[in-house]
C-alpha cells in the first residue's frame, strides 16, 4: 500500500510483520509535535545525531518518521532485529541487487498463478501429497536456502532467492503470519487468500529501497544495539509485546528465541540506563497494561529520568480465556533527560 501524506507519498513496509508498527507512526509523531508545542523538546533527529531501531521488523515505524520529516541528520541510522530472515531480505533489498529480487519475485509470482490452474484452490490436495503444491516445494526450499546462508554460504544469488522467496512466502501464506520453528524453519501452511496483487510491488520494492539506503542494517540482539547509541540520539524500541496475563495468544516467537518476560524487565532498567548514561532520547511501544506501566515507570525512577506514558486505543485479536477477542490499548512511553 502507497498513501499521500499530501505531496508526498508514503511507502508501507514490503512485509507483513506480527506487531508492525506502521499506522501507529501517525500517533507516535502526533505525540512528538504535541510534547514539542507544549513542553519545548526537541524529538527530532537533527545533525551531528543519529536513530537506532533496535526491534527494526518490517521498518513500519522507520518508513513513518522519515516520510514524516522526523530524520533530518545525514548521519547513518541503524536498523537491527535479532531474525535472520529479516536481516538478510532488507540488506538484500538495500543494496543493489534490488533489481535482481524483484524480477525473481515477478517470475515466482506468474509461475504460482500457472501452478494454481492446476493445483486448483489453495491447501486442497487435489489428490497430490501436500508437499508437492507450489507453495509447498518453495517453503523447502527456502528453509535449505536458509541453511546455506546461516552456516556461512553466502553466495550472492542464494541471497537473492532467499530474499524474493521471504517476501512471496510472506504474501502467499496463511493470514500473513510469520513463525519459524525452534530449528529456525519458516513453517507457515499455505494462505486461501485469493488476492495475489500485492506479491510483486515493483515499485514499492523501489521505493523501500531508497529508504533504506543511508541505514545500517544489523542482525544482533537489542543489547549490542545499545552500544552505538550516542549522546543526543533518538531509539525507538519496538520489542515483542509482553504477554498478557491469562493469555495464550501474545505472540513473541520471531526466530528460534523467544523474548520472555525476563527480558522485558532487562530491557526496561537498560533502557533507561542508557538515557541516564548516554543522555539519549527514547521511545518505548508496548501494550498499555499496569504490569508494563509499572515497569517502565520504575525503571525510570530508578535512574532518574523522566518518563512519560500514553495511551494509544487500539484493538488487538489477543485470545484470552474465555473472553475472546479483547481491547488492548497501546503504550507510549518518551523516556529523555529533558527537564
Ligand atoms: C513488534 S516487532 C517490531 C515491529 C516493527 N516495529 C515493525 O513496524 O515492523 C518486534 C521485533 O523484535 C525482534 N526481536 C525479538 N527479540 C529480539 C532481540 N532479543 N533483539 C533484537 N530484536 C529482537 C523480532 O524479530 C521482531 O521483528
């Protein structure tokens, strides 16, 4: 999806990602202007000073701040994320070999539309074994491909496929969802959906692109992130979403380790560490609930940094027992030095 933002055009991220960050970008900017107006802080990035997205995923919340003006530093921005296969399909649509991915993805695509002629709807068998449908012989392949390059093989057209391959999985599968097994295998069954318009977005493969040029993308984990962060610099971090209590369904499974509560009270008192230490600005997404209110709120307190919270109504499918779909409503903390 490409929208105006008057003049201008604003490119979405080239994959569905649990917990995306996206439409949020429009309040998490709202909220900076406001906090500019009133208070007379600075939340944008200005020369000499740099961002880092520790939790990058699909880069929702990037493409939102740079569309929206937020980034105005020359200076390098660092993009990371603890899953291999995202790393390694946004270095791949970073560099030039951009080109080479999306006239992939092209081909996969019109090879699938044939493959569905005969294959007839999608996840019927059609009286052939699962494994051997379109979708099911590219997943394979993906996951061998994922072999190679994790295991060091790093040859530059495995890249490629792996890249093209990621983002047609990504479109092609069941609801949009992403799981890999403990192996780190994509293991998604395929989708019923019966649009395939969006599996090749030239354009839009384009125009991310672009976007990412000036970054530095990283696969690590969020504490070697912390390192590069400097005084004056902005962090958004965007960790999974703290699992709520009595709920089965909070999703923090993006590679083969999980992000487990303990983490989460790490990366609170580390998170405001940091601004207290490197005199950093910084803004937290989670669910609005007490128990991450209260983390951050203490965390911060801890430290001796200020902390503001708000919340952001939002409607999430998480399945609680016997309740079913609940609102849960999302949190914004601004942690920064500002007095
Ligand atoms: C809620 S998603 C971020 C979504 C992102 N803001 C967007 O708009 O697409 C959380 C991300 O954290 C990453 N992640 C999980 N554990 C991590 C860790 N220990 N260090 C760095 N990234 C991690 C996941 O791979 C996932 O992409």
């Amino acid at each position: 999806m490409t929208v105006r933002n008057g003049r201008d055009y604003m490119v979405s991220p080239i994959l569905k990602w649990p917990g995306g960050k996206f439409r949020l970008s429009r309040h998490v900017f709202d909220k900076i202007v406001e906090r500019e107006e009133v208070y007379g802080e600075d939340w944008h990035v200005r020369t000499g000073q740099r961002y880092h997205e520790p939790f990058t995923g699909a880069g929702g919340m990037y493409l939102g701040f740079r569309k929206r003006g937020l980034l105005n530093s020359r200076k390098k921005t660092f993009l990371s994320d603890l899953s291999f296969h995202l790393s390694t399909t946004l270095e791949a649509i970073q560099g030039d070999s951009w080109t080479e991915v999306s006239g992939l993805l092209g081909g996969i695509k019109d090879d699938y539309l044939e493959a569905l002629k005969t294959e007839l709807e999608p996840r019927l068998r059609n009286g052939r074994p699962l494994e051997e449908r379109f979708y099911y012989r590219k997943r394979k392949r993906f996951n061998e491909l994922y072999d190679y390059i994790v295991n060091g093989s790093k040859s530059k057209p495995d890249v490629i496929e792996f890249a093209a391959l990621m983002v047609f999985l990504n479109k092609v599968g069941y609801n949009g969802i992403w799981r890999v097994n403990s192996s780190g295998y994509y293991n998604v069954p395929e989708g019923e959906s019966a649009s395939y318009n969006n599996v090749h977005e030239h354009d839009k493969l384009r125009e991310v692109h672009h976007a990412l040029k000036d970054t530095v993308i990283h696969h690590r984990d969020w504490k070697e992130s912390f390192r590069d962060v400097r005084r004056g610099d902005l962090v958004y971090l965007d960790p999974p979403y703290l699992p709520l209590e009595g709920s089965k369904g909070t999703f923090n499974q993006y590679s083969a380790v999980k992000f487990e509560r303990r983490d989460h009270w790490l990366l609170a008192s580390e998170s405001a560490r940091l601004v207290s230490k490197k005199g950093c600005r910084m803004i937290v997404s989670n669910h609005h609930t007490e128990e991450v209110v209260r983390l951050y709120s203490e965390a911060a307190e801890e430290e001796s940094v200020r902390c503001d919270v708000y919340k952001i109504p939002k409607v999430h499918n998480v399945n609680r027992i016997g309740e079913g779909r609940v609102e849960i409503n999302e949190a914004l903390f601004f942690i920064s030095n500002f007095t």
